[in-house]
C-alpha cells in the first residue's frame, strides 16, 4: 500500500507541475508578443502604443539617455532615430506570477539627439501584468564589449 500512494504521489507532481511549464510558457508567449509589439511602436515612434504599454513612472536609462517617466521618454522620442535592434534570444524570469525580468543582448545602431547609441549591449526589462495586460516598468541597457 505505501509504494502504491508513493507512486501515485509521484504522478500526481508530475502531471503538475506540466500544466505550470505549459502555463509558464503561455505566459511567456504572450509575454514576448507584447515585448516585440513595444520594440516596434518604439522603432516607429508610436506614442499611443508605448503610453499603453509602459508605466507612467516608467524609468529608462541606457549610455546615451536616462528618463525617470514616461512622459520624458515620450517628449525625447522624436530624437530617437533606430536604424537596426537586433537581439538575441531572451532570457525570462518571474519572480512571482505577475512579474517578469527578461535579460537579452542587442545590437543596435541609430542616433539619440544626433550621438551615436552604444552598438552592443545587454538589456534588462522589468514588466508587470495589471488588469490582465503586460506593463514594461523599467528597460535597461548596459554596454557591452
């Protein structure tokens, strides 16, 4: 008998902890998809789009700017001129259910009030899901050899 409830234990962890990977991996997903819809309301200059999808206290800093709210970033967007971002495969982490840091390299090329921006670096970004939805909280950038 006790071999018997060991196993069924067993499978019961198994079947488990599957339906979590295969929720983690939605998550992700839709994670990714709103990760890759801000990337090109940014490359487009898209102010509604990223209004919606980052936090009014939204911080941004990289080697060539650093904004502490949404509304700076967005007054700053015109002089963003991207002419590649390129990444690498993204690294996902939740720290709980409704957080996520995501680590990635990027090369990129294009100007910030005519300075040219650092070609290779590694990005952190911070997201929050409110209401259902994700939220970009903060975007790093750090530069890279």
């Amino acid at each position: 008998m006790p071999l018997r409830s060991f196993l069924f234990a067993i499978l019961s962890c198994c079947i488990l902890s599957s339906s979590a990977v295969a929720e983690e991996s939605e998550t992700d997903a839709e994670l990714l998809k709103a990760v890759k819809t801000l990337d090109e309301a940014f490359s487009r200059r898209d102010k509604e789009t990223i209004r919606s999808m980052t936090d009014p206290l939204h911080m941004s800093i990289s080697p060539a700017y650093q904004f502490f709210t949404q509304e700076d970033q967005l007054k700053a967007l015109p002089e963003l001129k991207l002419t590649l971002f390129k990444a690498s495969p993204k690294t996902i982490v939740h720290p709980t259910p409704r957080t996520a840091l995501i680590r990635y390299e990027a090369q990129i090329e294009g100007t910030f009030e005519g300075k040219t921006l650092t070609k290779h670096v590694q990005i952190l970004e911070s997201w929050v899901r409110k209401k259902g939805k994700w939220i970009e909280t903060s975007y790093q950038e750090t530069p890279l050899p």
